[in-house]
C-alpha cells in the first residue's frame, strides 16, 4: 500500500469490513484518485489524527464519522479494556470470549447506528 499524496485529488470511502473478534465494522479511507477522475489502487486508513492532513478533500461530518468510528478500532477498544500495552492478537487471545463480545458489541452497534 502506497502512502496518499494530500496534495493531489483523493476521495474519502467507507468501506464495510468483517473483523475476527469484533464482527462487522465500518472504516474509513482516503483512496488517490488517478487522473482520470477514477479510484487509484493508493490508499489508507483514516484516523482523528491522520485526517488533518486530507481536510480539503473532508468534510465537517467526515471529521465527525472518523471521529466516531475511532472508537471501534481495536486499538481504542484494547485499550479501553487493558490498561497494559498488548499487541491485538494476545489480548483477543487472552481475554476474548463470548461474554466479552456480549459486552462490547452493543457499544459498537451504537457507534455504528450514529454513522
């Protein structure tokens, strides 16, 4: 994956993906147009950090949608349930189970229903 030059034209996508643990997520990227006008193959995640950077080509309610969907990342969802630094595959490892998805998949349904 290529990193997205901010000064040429590029188009934000939300796109629907299935993670192993957390179920369906929606995810942000910015995606490079090609001089056509048309999607390029150069992309890359959004994030509330990232996302200053693309501002021209992003919307209020984009900054608003990334912001939201920030929080059902697995990153922000880790460590909002361990406080320790832990890498994504040993704590779904460790501490995943069904009362666990029991309890975090209602929130993230919520934050979905907000987008």
């Amino acid at each position: 994956m290529l990193r997205v030059n901010s000064s040429l034209p590029c188009k934000i996508v939300y796109s629907l993906c299935k993670h192993e643990f957390l179920g369906y997520l929606i995810e942000p990227h910015i995606v490079q147009l090609n001089p056509q006008g048309d999607f390029s193959l150069t992309y890359q995640r959004l994030f509330t950090h990232t996302a200053k950077e693309f501002a021209k080509h992003l919307t209020d309610v984009d900054f608003k949608l990334i912001k939201i969907l920030d929080e059902t990342e697995q990153d922000y969802i880790i460590k909002k349930y361990h406080k320790k630094a832990i890498r994504p595959f040993e704590f779904f490892s460790k501490f995943y189970d069904d009362k666990f998805y029991e309890n975090v998949r209602p929130k993230i349904e919520k934050k979905l229903s907000e987008v």
